[in-house]
C-alpha cells in the first residue's frame, strides 16, 4: 500500500490510537506494525476475530493478559547452559498462573465467541510445571524446601550464625579485651564477623586483620577463637550455593522441557493482546463489522471519521462497478475533504482487521492500492508550486493506477488557470475510468458537474448547505450536483434578483430568472431598502467629517492612557471631551484642560483596568478617599466630603 496515502489518511495515527489499549511492548509494537490486507480470507477472519472480542469486552473488560518478553529471552538464556535464576522463574510462574487464568476466563465464552475463546485452550497444560516452580521460589527466592538436602544445609547454617554470634559476644564482653575494642559492637566484614579494635592495640587481640576503618585508627580482627567455627561457615554456604544451583538447573531443565507450549503460550498471549486492543478501540468508537466484497463495490450506511467520534455527521455513500465515479461538489468547509478521508480511513481499517465506525449492513471493497492527492502538497526544498507538486502525484497515480484501485482526489485541477484547470481535470477523470479505477473527486467546476451528469459511470453528489441558516450540514447527497451556493446566499442576503441574473450571465453565459425567488412585496421591500440606503449614503457623505469629529469624541473614556502630541508627553484621561472637544487629563501628577484634538489614544482603559476598578486611586487624594470611605460606612458629625477637581 502506498505510503503516501497512509500518511495522508491518517492511518498510522489510528494504529497509535489502538495500539494505545495494548498491555505489553509486543503488542503494541505488532499494532503499529499492521498493514492493509488483500486475501479477503484473511481478513474476514481477522474481521470476525476482533467482532468475537469486541462482544467479550462487553461482558467483561478484564482480560488477564500477562507481559511475555521477558520469557523468550529467559529460554535463549537457557539454551546457552546458563540457568534461569530464581527472580527469572518468579516471572515464568507468574506468566503461568495467567495463562491458567485466561484458561478459565475463557471457559464460559465459547457462546458469544467460539473462535477466540478456542486459542486459549491451545495452550498446554502446564499445571504440573507451574505447581513445582511455586514449590521451590518463593518471593523470588529458591525456597528451603525446593530439597531435603537444601533444607538440611539451611538448618545446619542457622545453627552455625547462632554459635558464631554467641561467641563473638563472649569475646566482646570478655574483661581482658575490653581495654582494647573501639566499641562493643560484633562487626560483619565481607561475611566475616570481626571486633572493632584500637590500631596501638593491635597485638593484643590474636587474630587476622580483614579491614581497617578509613581513618586507619579502627582495625577489624577475627579472633582466632571464632577461625574455626567461621570456616565451617563458610563451607556450609559453599554447600548452600551447590545445592541452589542444582536446583536451579534441574528447574531451568523443566522449563527447556515446556518449551514448545510455552513458546505457543506465549504466541497465544501475544495474540490476544492485540486482539483485544483492537477490540476495546473499536467498542469506543461505536465500530461494526462491515461486509467485504472483490467487485469494488462501496456501500457506507451512517459512516463516521473515527478522529470525530459523536461530532460526526454520519455520511451514507455508495458505488459499485456500473457507477464508479463520484463527482463531489460543495461548498468550501462543507465536508468534501472529510468525506474522502472517511471512505479512504474506512477501507483500510476493513482491510486491516479493524472494524468501521457505520451500521453493520455496510459494504466495503478490497482494494489493491489505495491512492490519494489531498492537500497542499507545496515543495519548497524542489521549487514545486501547489499545482505542480499536485500534478507530480496525479501523473504518478496515472501510471500505477488501474481497476484494482481506489483514487480519492480533492479539489482536482486547481492552483492553475480556472479554464485549463477545468480541461486537465476532465481528461484526467476520463483516464482513470477507462483504466477501471474506482475513484471520487471533489470540484468546484461547473463544467465537471456537467460532465459527470453526461458520462456514463459518473455519478453526481453535493455536500447539503441549509440556506436557512446558510451554514453547510456535512450531509452529502447522491445524485444532486451542488448548486450555486454564492447566488443562493446572496439572494437569501436581500440582493436584488437583477444583479443575481447579471453575474449569473457572466458565469454561465446563459439566462436565468432569479426573480421567482422574491414576491412582488419583496421587490418592493428590496427597492425601498435601495432607495433607504443610498438616502443614509448621501447623508453620511455630508456629516462625513462632523461625525469623524463625534467619533473621535465619543473615543476617549476615563483611565485611557492618551499622548500629547505637542509634546509627546503621557497623559491619563479623567474627563472625557464635553462639547467643545476638550478633555481633563492628568499629567505628570496634575490635572490639565486638553483639547482632544491634541490627544491621541495610547491604551484603553479596559486593557488597563479590570471592569469594576476605583479610578478615585489614580485621580483623588489620599485624605479624599478616607473621607469616602468613612462615610461609606456611617454618619459622621462634621465630616464632610468636597470633590476635588
């Protein structure tokens, strides 16, 4: 499949978006990994799969889907004759224990999903393994109890660092080596348990020194009294790490033993979690299965873009072998562009497994290319205009395109002269159904409505506009060609039915009454309100610099920051103009009379000041304000408020 038209469709972004529900990094990674299919076996299969899961996920979301990277390279681990290590088998349990869980969970779902729920019971039984690895690791650990043999060498060592501590202790607490220890503290040095002796004492405690503190001031002897004892230690632990390692390997051999149906386990897991990825996304987006169908028929019932989700103006289309080209046309931002995308997105969801957001009774074909030229395609690195770099992937399509394939152009023959646009865009259209493609076009050409209703094969559509509300709806409509909308709203806008018809000649070269569209009132209306308009004109014309003079009055407001023009000097308005045109500012800390004609606007007060501000701060005095305030609250005898000016 074309890579361009991936990108272009959004595809790669929907793989994000599934892959976004997936549990483990394999499984994510095999979504973004996806591509269109072209064996429709396959893909009803695939299809019928994720219908199973999606009915699943509505009765029960949680699946037990376990993480099986780490378990592969455990296994190539073991190959090389190394062992699997205790915390490594603590995984491999784990994993166990989901696949016995997704056994179960799967039990009672052979109604609603008899194929899915079979692949879990193609797992093996593992029970037995998964019983004897939980026996010998525990907290990922080997378990004392993994072997007589352990559990006896365990025993011997408890009983061996109990008679080594009470030992050491005697020598701690012995009257004749007190003088000499740092502290009364038993000390383990690197599994050797030491006392923390003064250096000037050093040979008056017989043993080896095994460790100095970093002052050097500290040495760490074993006494020669606990020699002995720590060297049966030490042979015990030897005995300890030769029976776990023992264990170890006979456990790893066990494991070596399930390879194969860990290695279909893990295929197992793996597939579900794919599977029920792309089912949750598809429950989330209202998605059905659709019926797939090698004659390149496309029927869509109520289809939805799945990036708009419940924003979408369900949108119905349909073509099949005898009428395989759509010729849209429509209104700029009345939906053309999205409908391409919808039905381009949609086919190759179907061929990838993925259910479409649309009713079930949808019908989708299976294509063997898919292409698009959609967009701005402007190449400045190559020096490509819009329509040339356009041109460059029409000619590409050309070449490669034939009755396999499915070609989503929008606006084709645009960016260049109107007229040899028109022209390249029919021949082009002629190309591309006599080599059997299956393709829609959006257009703004006149002249290709009409050669699309003359054409055999090509069918019309528009993109609905409500002159009501003169707003697009998103609905498309089979087999209407979009009307002049520019006339149809000018019209519904009051402009007088003549001119209509005028442009109209300049457009088509033909005549056209527009004037059924007014009653003989309307007429009226529409030329008193001529007559109304063209009075106020004159009018304005003649109050045109009173009223620039009003203007400018009515621009200046408390709290705008104004410049003095004479001076340059920043002003803050107090007193906006009275009816001489002169305002009271405040600058530099005083109140000044001002035309407003020697002030301009710098700032408005509302980008200064919120709604509700006290301007008494900027203009009153101190004393002012705390009069204000007092008798805001109360009556006060002989307080009285003067207003400054």
């Amino acid at each position: 499949m074309n890579e361009q038209t991936l990108h272009a469709l959004g595809f790669y972004e929907l793989l994000a978006d599934i892959a976004a529900y997936a549990r483990t990094e394999t499984g994510k990674q095999a979504i973004l990994d996806m591509r269109p299919l072209y064996e429709q076996n396959r893909i009803a299969q695939q299809l019928n799969e994720t219908r199973e899961a999606m009915a699943i996920v509505a009765r029960s979301s949680s699946v037990p889907i376990h993480s099986a990277n780490e378990l592969e390279s455990y296994l190539q681990q073991a190959h090389k004759g190394l062992y699997i290590r205790a915390d490594q088998l603590a995984h491999v349990i784990s994993f166990l224990d989901h696949c016995r869980k997704l056994k179960r969970f799967m039990k009672d779902k052979h109604a609603i999903a008899p194929i899915v729920s079979a692949y879990a019971f193609s797992i093996g039984d593992l029970h037995a393994l998964e019983e004897r690895l939980g026996a010998c690791i525990r907290l990922g650990q080997v378990d004392d109890h993994a072997s007589s043999d352990l559990a006896y060498v365990r025993r011997q060592l408890q009983i061996i660092q109990t008679k080594l501590k009470d030992k050491a202790q005697q020598l701690v607490n012995n009257k004749r080596y007190a003088p000499y220890l740092q502290d009364k503290t038993i000390v383990d040095r690197g599994g050797k348990l030491a006392l923390a002796v003064k250096k000037e004492f050093r040979t008056k405690v017989e043993g080896t020194v095994i460790d100095q503190s970093s002052s050097g001031a500290t040495l760490f002897i074993e006494p020669t009294a606990l020699g002995d004892i720590q060297e049966e230690r030490a042979l015990l632990q030897i005995a300890e790490e030769a029976e776990v390692e023992r264990i170890l390997y006979e456990l790893t051999e066990m494991v070596l033993n399930h390879e194969t149906e860990i290695h279909i386990a893990i295929e197992t897991m793996h597939h579900y979690d794919v599977l029920f990825a792309k089912a949750k996304y598809c429950a989330s987006i209202d998605a059905a299965v659709p019926t797939l169908n090698e004659e390149y028929r496309i029927d869509l019932r109520n289809a939805r873009h799945p990036k708009l989700g419940s924003k979408a103006v369900p949108l119905s289309i349909k073509v099949d072998e005898h009428e395989r080209a759509l010729v849209i046309t429509g209104p700029n931002t009345g939906g053309k562009t999205v409908t391409l995308k919808t039905v381009g997105l949609l086919t190759l969801m179907a061929q990838s497994g993925v259910p479409i957001p649309a009713e079930p009774e949808s019908s989708i074909a299976i294509f063997r290319q898919v292409f698009v030229d959609i967009g701005d395609g402007q190449s400045i690195a190559d020096n490509l205009s819009t329509f040339s770099s356009r041109m460059v992937n029409i000619i590409s399509i050309l070449r490669q395109a034939n009755d396999q394939s499915l070609i989503l152009i929008d606006e084709l023959g645009s960016g260049t002269d109107p007229g040899e646009g028109m022209a390249l865009a029919t021949v082009i259209l002629e190309q591309l159904f006599q080599k059997g493609a299956t393709l829609m076009a959006t257009t703004h050409y006149s002249e290709i409505k009409q050669f699309a209703t003359k054409t055999p094969g090509f069918v019309n559509a528009a993109m609905e506009f409500d002159l009501a509300t003169l707003a697009p709806t998103y609905r498309l409509i089979i087999g209407e060609s979009g009307k002049s909308q520019a006339f149809d709203i000018a019209i519904k806008l009051g402009l007088h039915p003549k001119m209509v018809e005028r442009a109209h000649m300049l457009t088509y070269q033909t005549e056209r009454s527009y004037s059924a569209a007014f009653s003989d009132e309307q007429l009226k209306q529409a030329a008193y309100q001529k007559q109304i308009v063209a009075n106020k004109y004159a009018r304005a014309r003649k109050k045109a610099p009173q009223k620039a003079d009003q203007d400018k009055l009515a621009s200046f407001r408390q709290g705008d920051a104004v410049t003095v023009m004479a001076t340059g000097e920043h002003a803050i308005v107090y007193k906006g103009p009275d009816k001489n045109g002169n305002c009271v500012v405040q600058l530099k800390g005083e109140k000044q009379v001002l035309n407003h004609k020697r002030l301009k606007l710098a700032i408005p007060a509302t980008e200064l000041y919120p709604p509700d501000y006290d301007f008494d701060i900027l203009f009153k005095s101190k004393e002012y304000r705390e009069t204000k305030k007092q008798l805001t609250k109360k009556h006060v005898d002989g307080l009285t408020l003067e207003e400054e000016d």
